[in-house]
C-alpha cells in the first residue's frame, strides 16, 4: 500500500482551543505534518446548548475535518449517549480507516476503543497532556482508572511526546514499551539569525500564564528581585489568555517599566521575539514538552529552563538549568545573561533544534505507521 492510500483518523479528549475553534493546536499541527504523505481526517465532537446532532466535513490543505456538534444538556448520561452517537456518526461517514492515532487519555479516551471496535484498526495512543505527574492536582476517578485500563491493553502502541513525560508514564504501562515522539516545529519559520546587541538585556516567556504549571507568581518574583539589583533588562511575556490582571499587579509592584504584555498572537507571528531576545524563560513546574524551548533553540535563543519535557537534562550548551520555584535562582541566572558571564553557539542550538523538525518527526511517525500498516 502506497503512503497516500494509508487513511489515519485522528481522535483527541482535549477540547478546542481559542486558535484553533475546532481543534486543540497540537491535533491542528499533528494533522498537518501527517497529511503531506498520508490520508488524514480529523474527528471532533463538541457539545452545545440544544438541539439535534449537527454534522459538518470541511477540506483543508492537508487534511479532511469533521466537526460534529451534540446536545451537552441533560443529566450526565443523557451527555454521554449524545456525545456517542455523534462519534459513530462522524466515523460512520468514513471508508477503509488504516489507523487510529488517539490524542491524549483523557477524558474522552474511550472514544478509541469506539473507533477501534468500528474499523478493526491498529489504534496509536500518544500522550500530551500533565495527570501522570507525580503528586500533581488531578485526582484519578474510577472511569479514569477504567479508561486507562482499556487503552493500556488495547492499544496496539503507546507514545509520549518526550522522555519526560515517558518516565512518569512507564509506571502506568509496566508492561508494555513506550515509544517517544515529540512535536514538531516549523525550522523555516523559527530559523536562527544573528543577535543583535541590545542596549538592555531582552528576556521573552511565552505561555498561558496558567498557575498550575507555569509558575507566574515566581517569575514576577524573580523580576522584582532582579530589579533591585539590575534594572537594565527587559522581560516580553506572550500570552493568550487574559491579561488584564497580570499587567494591574505589575503595575502594583512597579515593574511596568521592565515588564511588556503581549499577546494573544498567531503561531507565525512569534519567531520576531524569539530573533529579539536574549534568552528564553521557562519556570514552569511542570510540562511534558514545552514547544516554546525548542522554538527557541531553533532561533538561536538559549534557554533559562527549570528541569521540565525537553529541557529535561539539557546541556549547558543549550542554556541555564535553574530550580523549581526557587525565584532567587531565576534571577541569578538572568543576571548571568545581563552581565554577559555566559556565550552559547546558535549552531549548536539549531542543531537541538532539529531533532523537533517537520521532517524529524515525520520521519519518526513513517517508522512507527509502517511497523503495523501498508
């Protein structure tokens, strides 16, 4: 079977995000690597207020979406039976499927136990998402448990998007091998240039700002501190969710003059900041990949990073190690920048960064789709 006879659907549990209304990012992102040499549908459902079951297929440029909308209302049951029957009748409208990829555990893992039972298909599980971490918030629920259980044994592979992720993984899958392929990222988009020597020291953070993972209170923390020892820098924070709070506490605190608000912005409007800065912050608690640092590396920024997903290990080649929740050490590293204490080679970085290439990873997925179809 040729490559472009092969037909993935692709499930996910995450809801959609604000970039994407019909799809979380990463399942956008996913579907469009994987269509360039296969033939790849996406099915989403999502609930809303009332009414009957609404169907709609669109085409895009790699890949075929099916979105189809379910009556959320009604006791909990009532929502699960909806949300079924608008699955079979999204898969229902597909022929001859060779493969399932299911996007994260869950909650709506179950959906490809349903798909697999429908077209009797090897079914590929690939993690992304944090409930794995150990003594994290998320509490396991008998479903949960019984979700986990089903995949863990129906499940023809087992995938984490980094080593990370993959060692708070292995104790839920004693038994069984777990493959790591990781995101990818655009290195023509995000591709290196030379520095350019900054009057002030420019540091960039990209995220959500989310208080369960990101630990924002501790990079203002490590701000006011460096402020009074160093106040010739500036930090460029990307964020896409609202705002409006963290800039009135800045403004508090008297670090409106360091600290810049932007955002939200579209995937290809971020390399610019990455080319501006210095370096990259990362103190997040947790994270099971973090895309953001190797868009990083990929422009040639190194990285001040706690040990979290791929910067897990990372060599000092790469950029700063500092520890987790630990503000001082933060803004001991941001000195080093600031006093010009530390030098990193943009090939070196660049080289890290293609490991996470559209071409890398494809070719890590054409190995593991090859192993079971065609």
């Amino acid at each position: 079977m040729e490559d472009n006879d092969i037909h993935i659907l692709i499930l996910s549990s995450w809801y959609p995000s604000k970039e994407y209304p019909f799809l979380g990012n990463f399942v956008e992102r996913q579907a469009r690597l994987l269509g360039k040499r296969y033939k790849v549908t996406v099915v989403h459902t999502v609930a809303k207020d009332n009414g009957a079951i609404e169907f709609k297929k669109s085409k895009k440029t790699e890949f075929n979406e099916i979105l189809v909308k379910y009556n959320g209302n009604g006791h909990i049951f009532a929502r699960k039976k909806q949300e079924r029957a608008a699955l079979i009748r999204g898969i229902d409208s597909l022929d001859n499927v060779n493969l399932i990829i299911g996007n994260v555990l869950l909650p709506r893992g179950w959906q490809f136990l349903v798909a697999r039972k429908n077209f009797g298909c090897p079914v590929y599980y690939i993690e992304h998402g944090s409930y794995f971490r150990p003594k994290g918030p998320f509490k396991w629920g008998r479903m949960h448990h019984w979700i986990l259980g089903q995949i863990r044994k129906k499940s023809t592979e087992i995938i984490a998007v980094s080593d990370f992720l993959k060692v708070d993984m292995q104790p839920n899958f004693k038994k069984r091998e777990i493959n790591v392929i990781g995101n990818h990222i655009d290195i023509n988009l995000f591709s290196a240039k030379p520095k350019v020597k900054n009057d002030k020291t420019q540091f960039l953070h990209v995220s959500t700002f989310d208080h369960n993972t990101k630990n924002p209170d501790g990079i203002i923390e490590a701000v006011e501190l460096l402020k009074k020892e160093n106040a010739n820098f500036k930090l460029t924070i990307i964020c896409d969710e609202d705002i409006a709070d963290w800039i009135k506490h800045c403004e508090e605190l008297g670090l409106n003059d360091v600290i810049e608000f932007i955002g939200p912005l579209q995937w290809h409007e971020l390399a610019p900041y990455y080319h501006a800065s210095d370096a990259f912050l990362l103190f997040s608690d947790y994270e099971t990949f973090s895309i953001v640092l190797a868009e990083a590396w990929a422009t040639g920024t190194p990285v001040i990073s706690t040990s979290v997903g791929i910067a897990n290990g990372m060599s000092s080649e790469l950029g700063i190690q500092v520890e987790k929740g630990i503000s001082e050490d933060l803004k001991n590293a941001m000195l080093q920048f600031m006093n010009s204490e530390v030098q990193f080679d943009q090939n070196k970085l660049a080289a890290k960064a293609a490991e996470y290439s559209s071409a890398s990873i494809l070719n890590e997925w054409t190995k593991l789709v090859g192993k079971h179809v065609g």
